[in-house]
C-alpha cells in the first residue's frame, strides 16, 4: 500500500472524529471523546452464594458488560468477559444501574480472591498483537501497538518508537503516527513532510490537512460557503489546514 492508500484507508475514520467532534460540541457533552481518551473501571466483590462463589458489582446501564476485561485479584481469570464461559445475570433499578452478578463456581478461584474489577476501552475493539489488555496508564501505548496491526493487516510495516509520554508509529512511506497521553490519551497525529492532521483529544480540536484528506478538507471548504453554521464551536482555513474547534460561547463561525 502506497501513502495515499493509507490516507484513503483512513480517509473514514476522519470522518468519523469529525462527526463526534461537531455532535460534542454542539451539545457540550463530552462522554464520547472522554471514553477514547481513558479507561472506565468498576471494582465488585466476590462471595459464597448458595454454597458457590459469585461476583457482584454495581454498574451504569451503559456500560458495555460482556466487551469488558474481567480480572480478578489473584489473577485467575484476566480475559474479555463474552470469551470465558461464565453465566452472568443483571437486574436493573429505576435509577439506571445494573446489579450484576457472575457465576464462578466453576472458577479455579484461591480461597483469598475475594475482589475483581470489570475495564472497558472502546480501544479493546482493536486487536493487539500479542493480544492483550493491558492499557491502564499506558494509554497512548497501547493505542500505538492497535495503530501498528491494523497497519500491518495492510501490508504495511511500522516501527513502534516509545517516548516520553507516548509512541511514534514510524513507516517507510514517510508517514509518522505521533500518538500522546500515557496516563489519559490526549491528541494523535499524522506527519508527512509538513504535512499534519490531527485529533486533539484534550482540546477538542480537528486539524484536517489539504494533502492528506483532499475531499474533507474541500467540504470544510464548502461548508464555509453556505449560510449554514456551527453550533458552538469554530471553523477557520489556513492555507492546506481546515480546523474545528470547541468554542463554548459562539454559535456561528
């Protein structure tokens, strides 16, 4: 695959940001981008039930149950919950939990291991190579090695470079990745050349740029052009760069 492949490969995951950049703004509801930026994580208990050992935890209707990373603390089990075969049942309240409850008499539990936790990323949807789970504080990390499979499931070979608050993806092609926020992921880049776009997740900010995405970049273009506005946040040319940002207090470009 040749660079402007790679662009037109991710030419609809650009549109994607772009959309739920314009969709957070607009409302000031943020949850969407948080998720990508962190990790969400529930811890519960484990107890004798009926003569069997159960896990029991309290989470948000939202929380997305069976896509989570069950662990427990001695390190039993560490696995996506919908890959082990556990039966889990929930009951809802008027309130918008759920109780959650996970059969693990079948589980080869220590008689000590009385806690888990329940970890959900939207980033566990991406496979890692070897496959793992482990994101908590190396967020932009992880993210890297997701960016580096998905890039070598298209042919293409990319050098994974640890920095000091992140990685850079470095591909032969001329294209360099620039992903930062161990801790809590805050912006990912593309460089070639001069070249840049980027997501910036902290400040909710799209740069798209001209010779990269062409056909975004003419519909920011054109979007200028009509009498239609933004809510709440501002769009501005600069040469090859078209860029949104979050901008509370307006609602008009």
């Amino acid at each position: 695959m040749d660079l402007p492949g790679l662009y037109e490969a991710a030419a609809p995951w650009a549109v994607l940001a772009t959309g739920v950049l314009i969709t957070a703004c607009a409302r000031q509801h943020f949850p969407t981008i948080e998720l990508l930026s962190t990790t969400v994580q529930y811890g519960g208990t484990i107890q004798q039930q009926a003569g069997a050992r159960a896990a029991q935890m309290v989470v948000p209707n939202w929380f997305p149950i069976v896509d989570s990373i069950i662990e427990t603390s001695g390190g039993e089990i560490y696995s996506r919950l919908r890959d082990v075969s556990l039966e889990v049942k929930t009951a809802a309240d008027d309130k918008g939990n759920l109780y959650l409850t996970i059969d693990l008499s079948k589980a080869p539990l220590r008689p000590e291991t009385n806690a888990f936790t329940l970890t959900y990323s939207p980033w566990f949807r991406f496979v890692t190579e070897p496959v793992g789970f482990n994101i908590r504080g190396r967020m932009a990390a992880y993210v890297g090695e997701c960016f580096r499979f998905l890039l070598a499931r298209n042919g293409v070979v990319a050098t994974v470079v640890a920095q000091p608050d992140g990685c850079d993806l470095e591909i032969p092609l001329g294209l360099r990745i620039e992903i930062r926020g161990m801790e809590k992921l805050t912006k990912i880049s593309l460089h070639a050349g001069d070249a840049v776009s980027m997501f910036d997740l902290a400040a909710f900010s799209l740069e798209i740029d001209q010779r990269m995405f062409p056909a975004a970049f003419e519909a920011g273009c054109a979007f200028l052009k009509t009498e239609d506005r933004l809510l709440r946040m501002t769009a501005v040319v600069n040469g090859p760069r078209f860029t949104l940002t979050n901008a509370p207090g307006v609602t008009h470009v």
